[in-house]
C-alpha cells in the first residue's frame, strides 16, 4: 500500500468516528471520552448490579408439567406441529404411519427409498 492509500484510509477512519461520536461543548476532551467510554469501557448501564428473583425448584417442578402436556423432549408437541391444525390430523397420521412402515423409530437416513 502506498502513503497515500493509508492517509486516505485513516482520514476516512477519523472522520466516521468523529460523525459517529455525540458533540458536546466539552471539545476535544469530550470527544476522546466518549470514543473511550463506547468503545473500550462500555456504557455505564453495562456496569450496573441488577437482581432477579431466581427460584431453581421452579423449574423442576414445571419439568413435569411439560413432560406430560408435550412429551418428553416435547415429542408430542413436535408430531401435533407436524399434523397440522386444519381439522385433517386424523388423515394425515394415516398417511405418516403408513409411510414410515418399516423404519427404525422415523430415522429415515437409514431405508430412505
């Protein structure tokens, strides 16, 4: 790269920071501090403590309640997304355990025709 292509790159570089940062009436100072702030250190709300209520028992106890309304690893609710919701579910459970007649547990990968 020649002198010229790397003066025209930094000058190019300088100006979209400069357009990027807010201007304040701080001048130079200001903007070397708002470059600092955003860019390296990050915006004061990033810093802030925050606290949640966090119960971890919650959670085992909605495991259940998921196990039995979708299914283990929501299997139930992958096959009820997969029948659709038209009013033609029944035709179309048909229509799947007649084609994966023969195949292991659905894994197509192994007979696919």
């Amino acid at each position: 790269m020649g002198s010229k292509s790397v003066a025209l790159i930094a000058a190019i570089l300088i100006i979209s920071i400069l357009t990027s940062t807010k201007v304040t009436a701080q001048g130079p100072f200001g903007i070397i501090k708002n470059l600092l702030q955003e860019n390296v250190a990050g915006n004061p709300v990033i810093h802030q403590k925050s606290e949640y209520d966090f119960d971890p028992e919650v959670a085992k106890k909605r495991r259940q309640l998921f196990y039995e309304t979708h299914g283990y690893r929501a299997e139930k609710f992958i096959e009820r997304i997969g029948v659709g919701i038209d009013g033609q579910e029944d035709e179309r459970r048909v229509e799947q355990s007649y084609r994966d007649q023969g195949r292991l547990n659905g894994e197509h990968f192994i007979n696919f025709p």
